[in-house]
C-alpha cells in the first residue's frame, strides 16, 4: 500500500495554492470585494480543518500562517470581531503547544506569555505577526491604550531582529519544510502600514498636546508608507501648530501635504480655514477656488490604495478626530462659500458669476438626482436671494426681479396667514414639538418672500419707478406685519441672533427697516414727503443703525425746513455709521447701497450752511 | 443506587429499526412474589400507521435467560449485523449476566429471526465487566476493548480473540466492501519508526496495515465515531471515504486519509453516526449526541440541516414504506407514561414531517434546504455582480456629468469672456498657491557656483600619494581649496621614467575626479520648502566653495607596470584653462601641469587603514577611500517609489551586518568582512522621501547579492534603474570602438566588393589580351583592335557604375547594418549617460 501524503504538506499546498489564487484575484480589482470575501471564507475552512485536531509542534508554523492569512482577510472585510477571536485562539494554541499557563484570560497577558514562550524559536515571528494584526484591530478599535502597552515590547522586537526578523525566519523554515506556508500580505508591510496609521491616529487624538505630538509626526513623516499617509502626517502636523497658534507654518505644513499628494484636498480645506481665521480674504477666496476646481477633478474621489494590498489604510484611520479633520464639504457648497465670500468681501461680478455657476451645478444635480449633498448648502430660496441681492448690486435688476419672482411664485402659497412667535425664553416648554416646527418654517417662508419683495422693491427704485417701487415694499411690509408676538407687548429691538429664533428675529427686524427705509425713500422722490417721513421714521425704528434711513430722513426733514431736526438726524446717522456687512446675517438683509444716494459732503455742507447762519 | 439504575435501564427501553419497523427490547426481570418466575429478554415490535400518524403494535415475543432469581441481568447493547452464515441484516441484542458474587459476568448475544424469536448465538464469560464502547458488527461479531487490548468474538471465531497489538486508543470500524472487513485502529508505540503511525488491523485474516489510509494520525485520538462510507480495493490500495466527529466539535469528511471537509458541530461528546438516504435531495449524516441532541448534516455541502435536543435516540429507516429513508427522532418521555413510542418525529427534512406528541408544536414540513440555499447563493451572486455593473454604471455618469458640465463652464466663461480657470491637466497636480520666483534664481546661484570661473591661473597642489590596492596601482593627487579650476577637464595621467628609454612613454590609466567633502547633487525641490531650509542650503553652498577640495586619481594595472621594470613615474595634472581674455564661444585651452614623481614599490603593500578602522579621521584613510573609489567597480542605481516612501534607507543597510560608517567621509558606508571578498562601499542619497540614488562600489557579485536583498525591503511598486556605471570600459569608450569598427567594417566590405570585381575583370581582361591578333591581316587588326577598345569602354563604364554580385553585396550590407546597429545601440547608452549625469 501507498503512503499517503501527510496533512502537513497537504494542507501547506492548499494553503499556498489559496494565497496565489488571492493575490491573481488582487490583480483583478474590479472583483476586489468579491474576492475577498470568497478568499477569506477558503482560508476560514482551512483553519478549521488545521484546528480540528489538538495543536502540535509540527503544524504550529502551517496554522499560524494560515490564521494569520485567514486573520487578513477578516480585518479587510471589517470583520473585527471575528477576526480577534482566531488571534486569541490561535495564542492560545500556541501556549498549549508549549505548555505554559497564562494564568489570566486578559489579552495582554496572553500575548506576553505567547511570545515569551515561543522566544528563541521559529514561530516567534509568527506569533509576532499575529501580535501585529491584533495591534491592527485595536487600532480599528481605537484601543490605544493597549497598543500603547506592547508599543516598546513591539518597537523593541521589531527594531532588534530589524528588518532580518523576518528573512530569519523564511530561512529557517527553509531547512525544516521544503515547502513553507506563504502568507498573503508580507508582515512587514502591515508592520508598515500600522505604525504610520497608529501615529496619524494618535497625532489626531493629541492635536493640543503641542511639541510632543509634533515632534512625534515629524517623525513618522520619515517612515515607508503610501503616499497619501505621508500627506495626512504633514496634514496633522499642520493641524497641530494651528492649535498651537503658528498659523504661518500651519500654512506650510499644508503645502507639504499637498506637495506630496495632490489628493490631500483636506489639507487644501484647511489652508482655506486658516486665511479665513487670519481674515485675508484675498488668498480665502483663492483657496476657496482651488478647492472648488481641484473636488471637480475626477481623481480626488477616489482613495489610493496599492492593487496588490488587501488592507486599507481607511480600515485603521476610523478615529472621530481625524475624520473631522480629513473631512471636506461637497464641490457645491464650496462653490457658495466661495460665491458668498466675493460678494461680502466686495469682489461682485465674480460672486454673482460664481452664484450663476452654482445655481446652474445644482439644477443639473436636481435633474440627475446624483448626490444628497445639497443638505450642507443652504436651502434653495435662500441661495436665490443671496444670488438676487449680489446681482442687485452687480447692476442687473432684471436678472435679480427674474430670481425673486421664483421665489415667490414658490413660497407664497406656503406663507401662513399669522405667524405666532413665541418669548424664546418660554416658548419651547409651552409648546408642542411639531406645532413649534410649522410656525418655525412658517415664518421662514415669510421671511424669504418678505425679502423676495424687498429685493424688487430695490430693483424697482434703481429703474428709478418709484410707483412699483412703493408697491412692492409695501407687500414686503404686508407680509412682514403678519408676524405677532405672543406674550410681549412690543418686539426686541435687538435680539440676540446666537439662536435661530434670535436669527430669524434679526432678519425680521431688518426686514421691516430696510422696506419702510425703501419706501420711505421712494416717497421722497416722488415728492410725498409727509408719507416719506414717516416710513422713513418708522424704519429708524425698526432699525436704527439704517444708514439710508438717516440719512434720508434728515434730507425729507430739511425739505420740509425742518434744518435743526435735520441736522440732528445726520448728525446721529454718521455717529453709528459702520458700513460693513454683518457676518452672521444673509446678504440680502444687508443695506446693499443699490437705491438712491445721497452726497455727504453735500450734506456736510449743507450742515456747515445750517451751523454758519 | 444499584436498583435505581436497572429501574432506569429498564424504562430506557433498548430499540432498533429494522425493515421499516421499530423493535423494543427490554429485560423482564418481574419482582413478583412467584419464585419460579423467570428472568426474560422481551421483544415487541411496531409499525407506523400513516392515517392514525402513530406506532401500532405488530408481534411480540420473550425468550429466557436464568432460571436464577438472583442473576441480575442487563442489556449492553443492540444493533443490526449482517448475519454472515445466514447472509441477512438481524437485529443482535448482547445481554449480561452478573452472578451473585459479582467475581464473573457471562455474556449471550440474542437474535432476532426472521420467525421472530429470539435465538442465542454466542455465549462467553469474562472475569470483568464491559466498560466503554461496545460495538456489534457483522458477523455479528462482538467487539469492546479492555486494558489498551481489543478483543472480540463471534459465532465463527471460537470464543474470544484478542488482537496482538496493544495501544492505548482504539477505533473500530467495517469497511463496505463485497466481503466486509471489519478493522481496528490504534496509535503504534512512539517509539517503533518503521512502523506508519495509524496502526490498522483487519481482524478477519490478521493483516496489519497502514490505519492512515482511513484516518490520519492525529485524528485517532480525537474520533468519537465514526462511520465508512465507501471502501474499494484499486490495486491493493485501500481507497474509501469516512465520516468522523471528533472532539474538537466537528464533524470530519475523509478521502483517502485527507481531510476533505469539516463542520463545526453544536453539541458535544457525539455517540453515533448514520446515514439518511433520502432519494432525490441526497444524503444527511445524522449524528446523534449523548446528551440527548441530534444534529443532521447534509452530505454535499457538510451544512447543519437542522437540529433537537431532548432526543432518547434516532433511527434511520423507511417507516412510511415509501423507498426513501427517514428518520425517526424518539423523544424523551417526560411524563411517567410507560409508552415508548408516544413522542417521535419521522421526517427526511425533504418533505416528510410526521410528528406526534411534540406539545404546540405543529408537524413541520420544511422544504428542501439545500435548494435554498443554492437559490439564495445564485441570487446573491446576481445581486453582486448587478451591483459591479451599477457601481461602473454610475461611475462613468459621474465622470461624463463632470465632463459636461466642465465643458459648459469652459463655454458660459467664453461667453462671458472670462479667463477659463478650468484644469489643464497639469493643474491636477496643483499644489503651490503661490510660487515664488526664489528658487529659480537660487538655482542659477547654484550653477554658477558649480562651474566657477577660473581666474587664477595654476592649480596649486597639496598632495600627492600613491596606493597598491587590489592589483592596481592607483596615484592621487588633492589640489588645494583655493584651486578652483573646472571639474569637467580634470584628468591625471602618468609617464614613465625618461631615464629607461628615450622618450617618456604615457602609461594607459583610468582618471577620476572628486569632491572632498563628497557632493551631494542638488535637490531643490526638497530644500526650498521652507525658508529655514532654504537659509541652511546656503550656507552649505558657501561652504562648498571654500573648503571643496578637489581629489584626482588615475589607476592603472600593477603587473605591466613591474615587469617592464618602471619603478618611478610622473604624474601629470591635465585642465582646461580659461583665457582672462576669453569671450563667450572661445573654447578652452588644455593645459598640462607635472606634479611630482611616484615611486612603486612592491614591497610597499601594506594593509589598509581604512578596512581596519573605518572610523579614525586620517589623511591616509581618506587616501585609502579615494583609492578604494578608484578601484572599484561603480554603479548609481536610481529608486524610484512613486506611490509609497523609502523610509529610512540609510537606517537599513547601517542595521544590516557589517557595514559600518567611513568618518572622513560619513555618506560612505564600507561592508568589508576578512576574507576573499572584495570591499563594498555604499552611498545612498535620498532625493525626496520617495526617491533617491544608491552608488554602489563593489564587485558586480556583490552589487546583485545586495541589490537581491534589498528588493525585499523596498516597496514592491518601486522602480530601480541604472543611472551610470563605470566598470572597466566606459560608454563613452564603447560607443567610439563602436563606430571604429563600423567604419572599418564599411571600408572593407566595400573593398572587398570591388576587389572581387577588379579581379574578375582583370581575369577576363588577362583572357582576352592573351588572345594575340594573328599578323596578316589589317581587317583582323582593325576588328581587334576595336573589340579591346569596345571592352575598355565598357569595362571603364562598368567601373563608374559597377555591377555587384547581387549575393555577396547582400551579404555584406547584413553584416555592416549589424555592426552598425551596435554603435547606434552604444550611442544611446552614451547619451542616456550624458543626460542623466
């Protein structure tokens, strides 16, 4: 009878044979996922066939190769869990083999006794490579603490055998086995791969810790690794002098990311941030604009991953701090930033291009319904308004009139016939959640189509017809006098505008100021000077920083010889008179200067007049 | 307590299934007052009734065993056997006497026939009880082990047999061949080599044979049972399929001793293995547990099917009549109802369900698992691949989206008449926001810097020194740092003594030019990142100007040299000086310096200071280093990772074995081990993380050795090129023999062409002037003399347009396109050369 061939070499084929079969697979990448999943359900089954009998010496280098094969294939496919429980299992085994008794079921004690107990001979660096893939879960885990334990045990190991570790141990298993059992991913890689992800990890989980982190990237800067990894280090580092207030070399470190990866558009992203943190909106708005054209370019979507390497680096980097940090809005919402910066910072033909640009981009997007990433932006008749006012004062009335007239025809319909507002302060208890919601969206449709209104009213007073002007600040006005207040007898004059409430009660106010202003205005063209003052004083009112109304309602006073209230009324115009936007407040609530002017120094001189007589 | 447990062998009623019916054994052991009264085997038998889905009685019957009162008699075991005298399955019952004193235990298997009586087939004593497994196998045959010692009867062997070969375990087992065998395995003594580790025994001719053939070794000790599925003799070599579950929870599928397939098992301690037969849908392994859980497997696939627990035992039959077999699960009789059959289930997971008794739970048919599971697995794999085609689906929207809506900006910005801001392609990499003009002129300083211009006139000499490496004499000359001629004309040339013969002669050396410190190539690039960086590069730059010195050497072979006797020579410094009047276009004047004499002593063979302490900062270690550069062969590797760092190179080969940091100069890293092998010198420059050049100085042997080990280290995507190599005959030098030897090949093709031609002519020539005219007559003369001048005319004509032998000219162009092939070859090499350096 014919001896049959051992199970050692039986199964050191199969487990050879499935390797080469994975790494064909690897080159195919379509069918990546699916080769996967067939590649590590093969390995499993060998396992269990190589576990089902009790552990021994002679098998012990097969089974850790293949627990280890098996081990990468479970981590690839995010299989954590499964994935620990074959590494403490196959520990365990090794510790059977070689009778020692770890005395605790804990994990950290487990591997200690493992590696010790396998110290001089050729399966340490097996137990080491598993050791490795467990550092790898903890790390998915974000159990730094653990890795943190075996960190010098690991380094020390690593460094000690160098990088001959592992070549020792192929050419020592060359003599025992003709044929070795080959793993699927070199250990060292993976080795690699960890020690760059365990220091991008823990660099994002101490950004504040200054020098120490820093010095700590510096370094891991220098190790082989991807590409992009490389790119996320001086990313980090960046990062971490920002915390430490150098924005300048932040800068720096953001142009070595992108340097070395030009996919690195977070780094990009964050370089935008720090211009706009140091207000110089000039280079804002041109890392704003390369943003925009670098997240239109087809390769920035896709992650870099070597073909031929079963783990991705995303497997690790699953730390909330740094997916904070990698993270960048979508093309869209870039492009608004980007148009709303041109516009505030006074660059209009640009913005209101720009905001054609994005109207455009999301109209295509509405007809292919691609991407939900629309919800970052802001909702569509607030983009249209923000897009109205910058035309209004690029000069192009009939663009803007054609703009606000869809918003209307959109939001009308939905504007309730009195909107309730509740005292914040109270408010919230008192009432119901869902009734709370409606009235919420129902004063932001009145809002939006109050401010629709304004927009012709101002576009009408710029074609200098001031008949449809008065009419359409007047059914601004209407809309806006439907809101009560519950509760108080009269509105805040200021309200905070740190909640939304207080933001929507802002508007509200200003709203209200910048239409009786408008109409009040109107009125003073077309001669109607009492009307005119008294819009003009109503809006003073509403809004007493109004720059026009003041303005205005001191030249309705001295048409009507009233000098000295005139004079006052200049007088405490120009006192608070700051002319730059708010921030916090959309663009179309602003005093967009599109109507009628008034000289100053004409009305300096007029002043004069008054004070010399 | 002993009472106890006969009371619950008695309720634990002993079954079989045989030919569709279930059969109760149990041992009658009537305490009744009646003293005559005997202790009896009774056996009834059932059938299932479909319609009234119950067991209903069909016969019955008792047979005696002791007359004794006192003898307590128990049933071991009862299975069905092939009879072998009668030829037919028999159900055999194995019952146990114990006498009074308990010192003997007397045996009887039973027999069912087909009359339905009980007969007694065999009878034994044993002076021990039966503990473990006890099997009945064909003959039926009586197996059970005893002390690490099997030993068996049946009606045939003559009382009990004992197999010659002791092992602590022992698996047994029947092989479904035409003539069963029936075997047994066991573990051979560690210590006999010779033998295969699986010992197996057939116990019908006492062969030993390979136990590995049915189970592997590690197997023995972890089988609980097991069962042949199919056995076949091809060749004398025992091929057969087996199914075991072991201890480590699974069940095992075996081919020819290799393990083809496992499955993990729910239960533990597994008893007993059968097979279901049920037609069409294929096979099921039922295994059934000893805490009472059942576990059924399909064959194929080696998937749980289904699973109970609280099972008393299963049986695998055809109880519906219907040509497939089912499966009879008796559960556990929790009540005190003494009616065996009163809660079963009959059901070949394909359809069948019968169940009675089971409380709420209504009899199950479930449908074929298998085809379900193939239905999901094909579905599955359609999901999967609809989902590959969407994913490209959607991409390539994503891409045209993009596309066109490129296109549209570009179009909307012309018409608006904005600049187009949009993505040339090399904007993709775009990476500064804004690029300063610094580094362009920084790099024109650099230049200037490498070529200074000369402006004094003579190079001044530091030193010069000699040097007996390897078999070459290598002489060295270090010019001061104030020197600063042109690096690019620098050579050292030597010439004999004038006193040996008349003229110096000039020996043929190899010259070599370098920087002291060594230079590294500019990076630009890399430094100008920051401006810290930025101010340090200068300030090397500066240094470089002052304290470079610059380093000739010219080696030439040793052994010419001694044997024509020439002990002295003259080293003569070759530059290229530049007029103080030159103008632009002017080229430069060579100019020749003597720098001193070398004399060569054979006896002055000393050992290298620099092998031996690398690490002392001495003019004659560096004199040795330059010597060693000279020397040997050298080679510039560029690495090239585009999609992963390096890492720390120079960290790696300092942690490889031997090599160890030169101090005079530190970018130099020496391997050298005593012994034949020549030095190895290291250089490596990293120009960014993610490339970087490697000089090589060693032995081509060498340079592949380490090259070979350090491919395992870097990245598998990197790229290694050869930038230069300088062994012993340069490009530069092959590409001029090149085109010498293609000139020469030319020249004689050609000539020997034409040759060939002339001397044919000349032949024909010589013919025709041998033909003298015949004196006589002036016609004849005339006619001759106007054919030799015809001929001339002809042949002068034919020499302005020769005709060529059309194979030989063929011939000769093949072999000068292949000479010159080989010079262009070499030109390229030369320019690659001149390009990268």
């Amino acid at each position: 009878m014919i001896q049959p061939p051992s199970l050692l070499d039986r199964w050191t084929q199969e487990n050879n044979d499935l390797v080469s079969k994975c790494k064909q697979d690897a080159l195919n990448r379509d069918h990546n996922l699916f080769g996967q999943r067939r590649c590590s359900s093969d390995f499993h089954k060998l396992l269990r066939k190589i576990q089902g009998i009790p552990p021994h010496l002679d098998h012990a280098q097969l089974e850790l190769s293949v627990v280890y094969n098996t081990c990468v294939f479970f981590t690839a496919r995010s299989q954590f869990e499964e994935a620990e429980l074959l590494l403490t299992q196959g520990a365990q085994r090794v510790l059977q083999i070689t009778g020692v008794d770890p005395g605790s079921s804990d994990p950290s004690v487990l591997w200690r006794a493992a590696l010790k107990s396998v110290a001089t001979t050729a399966l340490h660096c097996h137990v080491l490579s598993l050791l490795c893939l467990q550092w790898g879960i903890w790390l998915t885990k974000s159990c730094l603490n653990s890795i943190k334990e075996f960190r010098e045990e690991m380094s020390s190991l690593l460094e000690r055998q160098g990088g001959a570790a592992w070549d020792d141990c192929r050419s020592e298993s060359k003599e025992k086995i003709p044929n070795i059992p080959s793993l699927v991913l070199d250990p060292r890689r993976l080795v690699e791969l960890l020690k760059i992800c365990t220091a991008i990890v823990q660099g994002a989980e101490r950004l504040n810790e200054g020098w120490s982190t820093l010095s700590a990237l510096q370094a891991a800067s220098a190790l082989p690794a991807p590409r992009g990894l490389i790119a996320y280090t001086h990313l980090l580092s960046g990062s971490c002098l920002t915390h430490m207030n150098r924005p300048q070399m932040a800068l720096l470190c953001y142009r070595k990311a992108l340097e070395t990866d030009s996919r690195c558009v977070c780094a990009l992203y964050q370089s935008m941030l720090i211009y706009r943190q140091l207000e110089n909106s000039h280079a804002e708005i041109q890392a704003l604009r390369l943003l925009h054209s670098t997240l239109l370019l087809p390769s920035t979507t896709e992650p870099a991953v070597a073909p031929s390497h079963p783990l991705s680096p995303s497997l690790f980097l699953c730390s909330q701090s740094l997916s904070r940090l990698i993270s960048v809005p979508s093309a869209l919402s870039v492009l608004h930033s980007l148009a709303l910066k041109c516009v505030i910072h006074g660059r209009i033909s640009e913005g209101v291009e720009y905001y054609l640009d994005l109207l455009a981009a999301i109209h295509s997007e509405d007809q292919h319904q691609a991407h939900a990433t629309v919800s970052t932006l802001p909702k569509l008749p607030k983009l249209y308004l923000e897009a109205g006012a910058a035309l209004l004062t690029a000069r192009r009335p009939a663009d803007c009139m054609a703009l606000c007239d869809e918003v209307i025809s959109t939001t009308l319909d939905l504007v309730p016939e009195k909107v309730l507002l509740e005292d914040p302060e109270d408010g919230c208890v008192a009432r119901s959640r869902g009734v709370k919601e409606e009235a919420e969206s129902g004063l932001e449709w009145l809002l939006w189509a109050a401010a629709a209104y304004l927009l012709q009213g101002h576009c009408y007073s710029q074609l200098k017809d001031w008949q449809q002007a008065v009419t359409f600040y007047t059914r601004c006005v209407n809309l806006l006098v439907k809101v009560h207040y519950k509760n108080r007898g009269f509105p805040p004059q200021v309200p905070s505008p740190d909640k939304e409430q207080g933001i929507d009660l802002c508007v509200l106010q200003r709203l209200k100021g910048l239409s009786l202003a408008g109409r009040g205005i109107s009125f003073a063209q077309i001669d109607r000077l009492r009307e005119a003052l008294r819009d003009l004083q109503l809006s003073l009112q509403a809004l007493p920083e109004g720059v026009s109304a003041g303005q205005w309602c001191g030249e309705v006073l001295w048409r009507l010889n009233r000098k000295q209230e005139a004079a006052a009324c200049w007088e405490n115009t120009w006192s608070h008179s700051n002319t730059s936007l708010a921030e916090g407040l959309p663009v179309y609530t602003q005093e967009l200067q599109s109507g009628p002017m008034l000289d100053s120094t004409e009305l300096h001189r007029k002043l004069q007049e008054l004070g010399s007589i | 307590m002993e009472k106890l447990s006969s009371e619950d062998s008695h309720r634990k009623a002993h079954s079989l299934s045989h030919g569709g019916k279930m059969v109760l054994f149990t041992c009658k052991r009537d305490p009744a007052v009646d003293g005559s009264e005997r202790s009896g085997l009774t056996f009834r038998s059932f059938y299932f009734e479909r319609e009234g889905n119950a067991f209903l009685k069909a016969t019955g019957g008792a047979a005696s065993i002791s007359r004794k009162l006192s003898v307590h008699v128990d049933i071991v075991t009862c299975k069905c056997a092939v009879d072998v005298q009668k030829r037919v399955k028999t159900p055999s019952i194995l019952v146990t006497k114990k006498s009074e004193k308990g010192a003997s235990f007397q045996y009887s298997l039973f027999t069912l026939s087909s009359s339905h009586q009980l007969e007694p087939r065999i009878e034994f004593k044993l002076p021990y009880q039966m503990k473990g497994k006890v099997c009945i196998l064909q003959g039926p045959t009586v197996l059970w082990s005893h002390h690490n010692s099997v030993l068996y009867t049946s009606p045939l062997a003559e009382g009990v047999r004992k197999i010659p070969i002791q092992t602590p375990r022992w698996v047994f087992g029947e092989l479904p061949i035409h003539k069963g065998q029936l075997f047994a395995l066991g573990l051979s003594e560690p210590l006999s080599i010779n033998q295969p580790p699986t010992i197996g025994y057939f116990l019908e001719d006492g062969q030993v044979f390979d136990g590995s053939l049915i189970l592997p070794h590690p197997y023995i000790c972890i089988t609980q049972c097991m069962q042949v599925l199919t056995a076949d003799r091809v060749d004398d070599v025992l091929r057969c399929a087996v199914i075991a579950a072991t201890s480590k929870q699974q069940l095992v599928l075996f081919e020819n001793g290799m393990v083809k397939d496992t499955c993990e098992l729910p239960f533990e301690q597994a008893e007993d293995i059968q097979t279901v037969d049920t037609g069409r849908n294929g096979c099921l392994f039922v295994v059934f547990f000893k805490p009472g859980h059942v576990c059924a497997v399909w064959k194929e696939t080696l998937q749980i099917a289904s699973c109970w627990s609280d099972v008393s035992s299963v049986h695998v039959d055809d109880f519906l009549g219907c040509g497939t077999e089912q499966m009879l699960l008796l559960f556990r009789n929790q009540g005190l109802s003494r009616e065996p059959l009163e809660k079963f289930l009959i059901t070949d997971l394909c359809g069948i369900s019968y169940s009675c008794g089971q409380g709420s739970e209504a009899p199950k048919t479930s449908p074929p698992q298998e085809n379900s599971l193939l239905t999901l697995q094909a579905l599955e794999s359609r999901l999967q691949s609809g989902l590959i085609v969407l994913q490209e689906l959607e991409r390539e929207v994503r891409v045209k989206d993009r596309v066109l809506q490129q296109s549209i900006q570009v179009l909307t910005e012309m018409l608006s008449g904005r600049e187009t801001v949009l993505s040339q392609p090399e904007q993709e990499g775009l990476v500064a926001l804004w690029d300063g003009d610094e580094e362009f002129n920084d790099e024109t300083l650099d230049d200037k810097m490498h070529e200074t211009p000369v402006l004094s006139s003579k190079p001044k000499i530091d030193k010069l020194w000699h040097r007996i490496t390897e078999d070459q004499l290598v002489v060295g000359l270090i010019l001061t740092a104030e020197s600063s001629i042109p690096v690019s004309g620098v050579s050292l040339s030597l010439l004999t003594e004038p006193g040996q013969s008349s003229m110096p002669e000039v020996i043929q050396t190899q010259s070599q030019v370098f920087w002291l410190p060594a230079r590294s190539p500019s990076t630009p690039t890399l430094s100008s990142s920051s401006p810290a960086a930025k101010r340090s590069k200068q300030h090397i730059a500066s240094n470089d100007l002052k304290a470079c010195r610059l380093a000739v050497t010219a080696a030439t072979k040793l052994a010419p040299l001694l044997t024509s006797g020439c002990v002295k020579c003259h080293a003569m410094l070759h530059y290229m000086e530049k007029s103080e009047t030159s103008f632009p276009g002017s080229s430069p004047t060579t100019a020749a310096l003597h720098c001193g004499e070398v004399s060569v002593d054979i006896r002055d063979l000393r050992q290298n200071p620099l092998l031996q302490t690398p690490h002392i900062k001495t003019d004659e270690v560096r004199e040795d280093l330059l010597s060693l550069l000279t020397v040997l062969d050298h080679w510039v590797l560029h690495i090239d990772s585009p999609d992963y760092s390096l890492g720390d190179i120079d960290d790696w080969i300092q942690r490889r074995q031997g090599f160890k940091k030169i101090e005079v100069s530190p970018e130099y890293l020496l391997l050298f081990s005593p012994g034949p092998s020549a030095p190895m010198l290291l250089r490596w420059n990293q120009i960014n993380p993610f490339q970087g050049n490697l000089s090589i100085h060693s032995s081509q042997l060498q340079m592949l050795q380490f090259l070979d080990s350090m491919l395992t280290y870097l990245p598998d995507s990197c790229f290694v090129q050869p930038v230069k190599c300088t062994r012993s005959q340069s490009t530069a030098q092959e590409f001029a023999s090149a085109l010498e030897k293609e000139v020469l090949s030319l020249r004689e093709g050609l000539s020997s062409l034409l040759c060939g031609k002339d001397e044919e002519e000349r032949n024909k020539g010589g013919t025709g002037q041998g033909e003298v005219p015949k004196p006589g007559s002036t016609e004849e003369l005339i006619r001759c003399t106007r054919e030799v001048w015809q001929q001339n005319v002809e042949r002068s004509r034919a020499r302005l347009s020769p005709l060529v032998d059309a194979g030989k000219y063929r011939e000769i162009i093949q072999s000068i396109s292949k000479v010159k092939m080989d010079a262009d070859l070499a030109a390229v090499r030369q320019t690659q050369m001149t390009l990268i350096s």
